[in-house]
C-alpha cells in the first residue's frame, strides 16, 4: 500500500473513521472479561487501548451503552499520530458531555454532525467552537482547572511540547476571521490534485467508487446525491434550513513542505475526500425502522440515519436508556422526536448518575505505542486494543508485553477506502493477520462486523515477523 498523499483519497490526516462506531464492551470477547482485574473498590475495571480511533466514537458509543452492561470502571487509552485529532476527540467529548439545561439533544446532535464531517458550519455553531476553545486553552495550560470542569479526561501523560502545539491549535480555531482557513478553496485543490484529468468528469468518478465500492461492502444506504455534494463541497450534513458558510477550522492540519529544499510548514486541509463521514454514524442502525427500504431504495438517507444515531447516543449518555421517539409517522421521527425522546427520558430516568461515572479517558502522547512496554503501569494492562487500518504499522511483538490475558485485539479493515482494489483489500488483510500472528495473537470467533477482524492474545511467546504494512500518514507534524 502506498502512503498517502495530495493526490489520494485518503489524505495524510484523518478526521473521521472509516468504519461505524463500536460498543467496545459488546465486542470485548467474553474470555477477555473474565481476566479483568478489580480495582481498590472491588468494581471490576476494563482497559481499553485505541490506536489511531481519531474521533471519539467508539468512547462515546461504550459509554452510551454502559447502562447496559454489570457495573465496571473503563478506563480508554488514546493514542493518535497529529495533535489535531487529539483537539478534536477533546471537542467531541466535551460536547458531548454538555448539560441538559445548557444543550438541548436535537441542538448537540447537529453541532456535533456539524463540526464532525463538514467543511463549512453554521454562524452558531463556529461560535460554539471558538468559546470552547477558550476553554481548551485552559485545560491544556492548567490541568488543575481541567480536572475541576472535566474529570474524565486525563491529559497528565502529554509532553508539554505537545500541551503546547494543542494551545497553538485551538488559538487557531478561536480565530474568527474565516480567511485564516480558505477551505472552499483547498477543499477544490485536493480534489483537482486528486482526481487529475477526471476532475470535469468527477459526478461519474463519485457514482463509480459509490456503487461500485462503498455499496458492495455494505455501505448501501448512502445515496449518490447525498454523496456527491459531499465529495463536491465536503458538507455532509445540513440539517437546518440555515446558511453553512463559515469555515470548520478543526479541520484544519499542519504539515512540512518542502520549498526549495527547505521544509515550511503549512497548514491546511489534508484530509479524506474519498469515503466521507457517512460510515461512521450513517450505514447502520439498532433501530430497523430507520433501515427499511421501498423497491429497493432506502426510505432514510446516510444523514438522517446518522442523526437518528448520534442523537441515541447522546440521550444514551444522558439517560442511560434506549432512544424511543415517541412518534410513530416519518414526519414525527424526523423534527419533533427529538425534542420528545428527551422529554420521555427526563420522566423515566430524572435523578441519572453523570454519564463519566466511572470513566476516565487518557491521552497518550503522540506515537509512544514502541514505547508503552517499557512502563510497569502498561505492562499486561489492556484487556481490548483496537487499531485503525491508518496505524496498523505499529502492530509489533511488543504489544503482546501490554496485553492483558486472553485480551481482545480489534483491527479496522480497508473495506472503505474506494481507493484499493479488491486485491489491495485481501492484501491488506493477509499482512494484518501475519501481523497479529507475530504479536502473539490469534484470529478470534467470526464476527458479522466485516468492516473489522477479531483476534485474541495467545499463551504462546511471541516471534518475530518481517512482514509490515507501510503507514498511510507519512507527513510530520508542524514542530
């Protein structure tokens, strides 16, 4: 697999996944929780390692569905490879986490779409973004004041040279002023470097990688007009009949160019134009009515699938029940649910625990996983590891030495990057496989998840292996 560049579809930094959100607690095998360990209070307490998750979604999907499951502690472990992305998971949980007298669900839900996977936001919700980053300018400055308003989050482990470029990042999204971040403009030039001597015929390249691509791995809900205007503007979701003009500046990355031999750095959007935020909230739902179809053809689009979704989840935090509108006609399902489903659950669960109860989110500074082995408070720790197909090049043998027993390893395939071949794809999966063999792991029960392959940590020594997958990010971070 080659790395990427301006001129793939994957980009050089990753804004969203590229496979649906997971309940970590539901795909950790049952072995796996038998070895947790019980912390001094006697509650048993779940380590969970992710390696390049790069949008919170899977923290966010586990804590929803806590309620679910027997009491434990959950402790994740986030380990990313550019400081943006880190900024990024900072903003989602800390929207997430909103009160209710402060954030309505349907208001949350939207900001959170919003500021997820389009280019360009409402006046509102970039004003959300820039008080916010006031705010993660003092969390990153002052880790006392940080503990005080989000206890959660565990920023203690960063360097301070990395404390410091996440202050510069959220200075920059603070900046009001929407020249300092043309992305119309670079959204267009990553799609002319991308799609060549096929750009004035893109409509056709964008039905092709839809259907013949996307749609054969499962993505099927996802439309073509929905899709294209993605591809064409990098706007995803307009769930208002509002003007989406003002720049996402949390898009935003830096990278070293090279200028007559000389590495500048630049900043500017580098990221997926090929697949698109859709898979992540939009091609799979636990409620069957948003995925019926008529003739064929889905009666909800990717975009309302993913609000229905992401407004569970959100009530799921809040609430710790399952989303039920409680309107029964589409028209309903679609405006006044929201609002109603929040209602309903204020009357079946009004004195709910805070949704962090027992659980802390640490970030990991930037690639340290070659080095994790060498701390006695990693070694055998994590019960789940889950790595995205974009950090599978730091799948070594080490990892078995922070592996707990009979721990649950959780790849990402390729199945959604229209950029590979059908080839490249079964390639992909060979090397992961002899991969996680050398790291001393084995392939797990089958799973119906295809976007992800399931493996379990042996008994046996660990061996070496020389087969390794080149990374898909290969640019540097702005020093």
């Amino acid at each position: 697999m080659t790395a990427a560049g301006s001129g793939n579809g994957f980009g050089t930094a990753a804004w969203w996944g590229f496979s649906p959100a997971l309940d970590l607690q539901a795909t950790c095998l049952e072995t796996s929780v038998e070895h947790l360990q019980l912390s001094q209070d006697g509650i048993p307490e779940l380590n969970i390692l992710l390696v390049g998750s790069i949008d919170a979604r899977h923290i966010l999907k586990t804590m929803s569905q806590a309620h679910m499951w027997p009491q434990k502690k959950i402790n994740f472990y986030v380990l990313e490879n550019n400081l943006e992305t880190l900024g990024r998971q900072l903003l989602f949980l800390s929207l997430a986490l909103e009160p209710a007298e402060k954030m309505g669900l349907q208001e949350k839900s939207e900001i959170f779409l919003e500021l997820m996977g389009n280019t360009l936001i409402r006046s509102q919700t970039a004003a959300y973004l820039q008080e916010k980053s006031d705010l993660f300018i003092r969390y990153v400055t002052d880790l006392d004041f940080q503990q005080a308003h989000l206890p959660i989050l565990d920023l203690s482990a960063l360097k301070f040279k990395e404390r410091d470029q996440l202050e510069a990042i959220f200075r920059f999204w603070r900046n009001p002023d929407p020249r300092a971040f043309q992305i119309k403009q670079l959204w267009d030039l990553r799609l002319r470097q991308y799609l060549g001597t096929r750009y004035d015929s893109r409509r056709g390249v964008c039905d092709w990688d839809l259907t013949m691509k996307l749609h054969e791995h499962g993505a099927k809900i996802i439309g073509s007009r929905e899709f294209f205007h993605w591809r064409d503007t990098g706007v995803a979701f307009e769930l208002r009949e509002a003007v989406y003009d003002i720049p996402n500046k949390s898009l935003a990355s830096g990278r070293l160019l090279r200028h007559k031999g000389e590495p500048v750095p630049a900043r500017g959007y580098w990221g997926d134009i090929a697949t698109g935020p859709y898979v992540t909230f939009g091609i799979e739902s636990e409620d069957a009515y948003m995925l019926k179809t008529c003739n064929g053809v889905p009666t909800k689009s990717a975009q309302e699938i993913s609000l229905h979704n992401v407004t569970a989840m959100l009530h799921g935090l809040s609430y710790h029940n399952h989303y039920d509108p409680p309107a029964s006609s589409d028209k309903e399902e679609n405006s006044g649910s929201l609002q109603g489903g929040n209602d309903c659950a204020k009357l079946n669960a009004p004195n709910s625990p805070p949704a962090s109860e027992g659980i802390q989110v640490h970030f990991l500074p930037l690639n340290c996983l070659s080095e994790l082995h060498h701390k006695s408070r990693y070694q055998q720790l994590f019960n789940l590891i889950f790595f995205s197909c974009s950090m599978v090049h730091f799948l070594k043998p080490n990892l078995h030495l922070v592996s707990a027993p009979k721990a649950t390893l959780v790849i990402e395939m390729t199945n959604f990057l229209p950029d590979l071949r059908k080839e490249q794809v079964s390639e992909f999966a060979s090397r992961v496989a002899s991969m996680v063999t050398g790291s001393g792991f084995v392939p797990a029960e089958v799973t119906d998840k295809k976007a992800f392959s399931l493996f379990q940590r042996g008994d046996r020594e660990v061996e070496e292996t020389h087969s390794e997958i080149p990374p898909l990010e290969m640019t540097e971070p702005i020093p």
